[in-house]
C-alpha cells in the first residue's frame, strides 16, 4: 500500500479517493473548499490538508482531478503547488481533462523537478467513479506508469498506456469528439420516434441490440425521453472539453464539422438555462426547436 495524495474532491474525485482508501491506501486529501475535504476524512479517514503543498508532502503518488488547464496549474505550480512539496522521484498522476500542451508544460516542469508526470484522463462519468468501473487513458514514459498504474486500478476497469505525455490527453479528445456526434444522432432518433407517434421504448428494444446500439442508448433513452437531464456529465464540461478538441484540431489540420456544430448545439443547451444538465440535453434543444 502506498502514501497517495488526492487533490480536488468534485464528482469524479470524491469517490475515487475513496476507492484508494477502501484499497487500503494511506491518503491525504485536498480540494479547495476546505469543508469538502474534512468532510471526505469524516467518512473515508485519512488526512485533510489546506494546501497542495502541505498535502503532496511525504506522498509516493499524487493523483489531482480538478477542473480545467489553469485549476491543473494552480495545484501543481507556485510555493504552495504541490510540485513545491513533492520529494524527487514521486509520481504526479492528472486526471483532469485538460489540453496535451498544458500537460507537456507541466510534465516538463515536473522532470526538472525530479517528479513523473503521467496524464490520465478518464471516462465513465460520475457512475463509473462511484463504482470503480473508470477507463483511464494515460500518457507519460513506461516507468512513470508501470509504478502508477497498480494505484490507478483501486477505481478502473480499464487502464492504458498510449505514448508519451499528452497521448492520453489526447485519446480523452478523441473519446469526447466520438460522443458528441453519437448523443446528438441519439437524440434525433429519439426526437424523430416520438414525431412519428413511435414508442421510444418500444423503438429502442428494437434496435439497442442492433448496429445503432451504445453505452448511450442503454444507459440515457429513458431518462432522455422523459426530459431528465440530471445523471452525468454536465454540458458545461463537454463545452470546455470540446473547445480543447477544436483548438487542438486546428493546431493538426483535422478537419472536425460534425464536432464544430454540436458544441453549437451544446451552446444553444447553455443559452436554454441547461448547462448544468447532462450531455443527453441535446433532446430537449430539438424538441425546443419543434414546439
């Protein structure tokens, strides 16, 4: 068992510190509301501590999921980052979905530091973080993520190597440009169904076991045909991390229409008051649209 920091404890990192935990791990946690990690230490035990610094300090492997490229900088950089209290040869472990450029920045600020930087992005939203079942795609030298990957599995089902720094957070982009066209064909088969005086249900048990089938279809056609949108990723989060793909596609020449238009489409959610609604809220910007 090792001595493993968590830094941030929103839906994704609340639970996955507590697999390290329930793991046996010895864990040491920060977020930037104080009372979020004193109340994670009431139910989990370990240490709270009120700084990166303070809480990266003696740890083997220091893990972060925050928000986005400027929160992954703040924890880990500046005289209270966690970079400042991390001891040479320690493993730092991102699983925020951030840029590939901010990852090679920080994973080259980390090496003159002595540190391993490994990016480990994950999918399975907040379901799959609260039961453990996360795919974590991760870039970073072999030696970094051999040592971090048995840490990593207390809440994966799944755990690849796919380069060197910023590979994973690269593969994340292209998991995030693969669901947005696949929610928003979903949620105009859905859409078109019920136009057609079609029973959703009865329109998904023939065909969810079929070539249009996916995660999606299982796990979201109720709750979108029912106008719930309150069960996963946020549409503010898809927003950030398509802007991510767009800008990166620009920088490759990759050509991204089909993305480029549903981040619109996700816009459109924004401006309708749903951003904090799961990404399955493409369904109601149509039927908003249809009357």
């Amino acid at each position: 068992m090792a001595k493993v920091t968590f830094l941030g404890l929103g839906v994704m990192g609340y639970p996955m510190a507590g697999h390290l935990a329930a793991k046996g791990h010895e864990v040491t946690v920060y977020n930037r509301t104080f009372a979020k990690a004193e109340a994670w230490v009431k139910e989990h035990g370990g240490t709270a501590a009120k700084t990166p610094k303070e809480a990266a300090e003696g740890a083997e492997f220091v893990m972060a999921c925050v928000g986005n490229d400027d929160d992954l900088r703040a924890v880990c950089t500046g005289d209270d980052g966690a970079f400042a209290g991390m001891a040479d040869g320690t493993v730092f472990v991102d699983h925020t979905t951030v840029s590939a450029a901010v990852t090679r920045e920080l994973a080259e600020v980390a090496q003159d530091s002595g540190i391993a930087f490994v990016d480990a992005p994950v999918s399975g939203g907040q379901a799959g973080a609260e039961n453990g079942q996360l795919v974590i795609m991760c870039g970073g030298t072999e030696a970094a993520y051999g040592r971090a990957e048995p840490v990593m599995e207390s809440y994966a089902k799944l755990c690849k190597r796919l380069g060197e720094s910023g590979a994973g957070q690269l593969c994340k982009s292209v998991n995030q440009i693969c669901i947005a066209g696949l929610v928003q064909g979903l949620a105009e088969g859905l859409h078109f169904a019920q136009k057609a005086g079609l029973d959703g249900r009865d329109v998904v048990e023939v065909i969810g076991g079929g070539a249009a089938g996916s995660w999606q279809m299982v796990n979201r056609y109720e709750t979108m045909l029912d106008d719930k949108f309150d069960f996963g990723f946020a549409v503010d989060w898809m927003r950030k991390d398509l802007a991510i793909c767009l800008a990166t596609a620009e920088e490759t020449g990759a050509s991204l229409p089909v993305t480029a238009l549903v981040d619109q489409f996700y816009k459109d959610v924004q401006n309708m008051g749903g951003g904090r609604h799961d990404t399955s809220s493409l369904i109601s910007r149509l039927r908003k649209l249809d009357g």
